[in-house]
C-alpha cells in the first residue's frame, strides 16, 4: 500500500470516528435531558411517568437514534 492510500484511509477513519463521537455527544445530551425531565416526578403515579418516557422515547425515534 502506498503513503497517499494510506493517507485516504486514515482521512475516512478520522471521519468516521468524528461522526461517531459527536452522535455519542447528541446521545449523552439526550439522556441528560431525559433525567431532567423525569426528575422529580412522583414514582407513584406511573400514569405520568409512562407519558414522560413515551414522550422521550418518541423524541428519540423521531431524531433517529
């Protein structure tokens, strides 16, 4: 393998690896807001609870994670 394919493919893992990570930032944001979101609801009422998470959980799906 040449110096100049070898470059190429190291560019496209750099990529990769950079797309990666900011998904895994977006994700880690994402959660953090779940748990702001379902702090300080009361576990005994798991009707808002259910909505809660139904409502994160759509929030996911709709950003494709």
């Amino acid at each position: 393998m040449r110096f100049e394919e070898s470059y190429i493919k190291i560019n496209r893992f750099r990529s990769a690896s950079e797309l990666k990570l900011q998904q895994i930032k977006q994700h880690s944001k994402l959660i953090d807001g779940a748990f702001i979101e379902l702090n300080g609801i009361n576990e005994n009422n798991p009707e808002i609870v259910s909505r809660r998470i139904n409502k994160i959980s759509s929030h996911f799906i709709e950003h494709g994670f």
